[in-house]
C-alpha cells in the first residue's frame, strides 16, 4: 500500500503517476476521477490491469469487470476506520510529514483487525 497527500483543490488523478512509480501491482482499482486516457494507457504499458469504470460522457466506452470493482470497498472502508481516529478527522498536525506519519500508524493499527 502506497500512502501520500495533496492539497484539497488538487485533483487526485494529479497523484496516480508518482504513486504508480513507487510500487507494482497487478490491478488497480479506481473510480471515474482516474478515467483519463494518459493514465490507462500508461497502466496497459506496465501491463497493470485497470478497473476503472469509464465517465458517462465518454464515445467509447471501455468495459469494466464490475464484479472486481466491488472490491474498491475494502478502500472505502479504511478510509472511514482512519476517520474515527480523532487526530486525523480534525488533522491537528501542521506539517505534512508529521500527519502522514500519523495516517501510517493509524493504518497499522487498522490492517491487522
């Protein structure tokens, strides 16, 4: 797993490359933000398979194996159990490094339940 924050007005595909660089999974599961041409043809070039459901307003429409893409719970999931940790909910921390920090712990302490 792969953690890393940006800025509230910036976009999260902003963040699939340099994340993406850091690891090497098989499949990566993501919803419409990530459907963006650059991103999936960069996955397919890794030979990473993409579960992204394609936006409405697209031509084409890519097909998307939906029964994996419920897996994108377990994602979801996480990210309520960090909220209930006070600290992270209200991020008492300034400084990046520090609440990033706290995020990691939290999600040490989550994972193994």
């Amino acid at each position: 797993m792969e953690l890393d924050m940006t800025p509230g007005q910036d976009a999260d595909i902003a963040q699939a490359k340099p994340l993406l660089e850091n690891i090497d999974p098989e499949v990566l599961l993501a919803d419409r933000a990530y459907d963006a041409d650059r991103l999936i043809d960069r996955l397919t070039e890794r030979r990473i398979i993409s579960i992204i459901p394609p936006k409405r307003n697209r031509t084409t429409q890519r097909k998307t194996d939906f029964a994996l893409y419920r897996e994108r719970n377990l994602i979801e999931r996480l990210l309520n159990k960090l909220k209930q940790f006070r600290a992270l909910a209200t991020r008492y921390d300034k400084l990046k490094s520090t609440f990033l920090a706290a995020v990691q712990f939290a999600s040490i302490i989550i994972l193994p339940n």
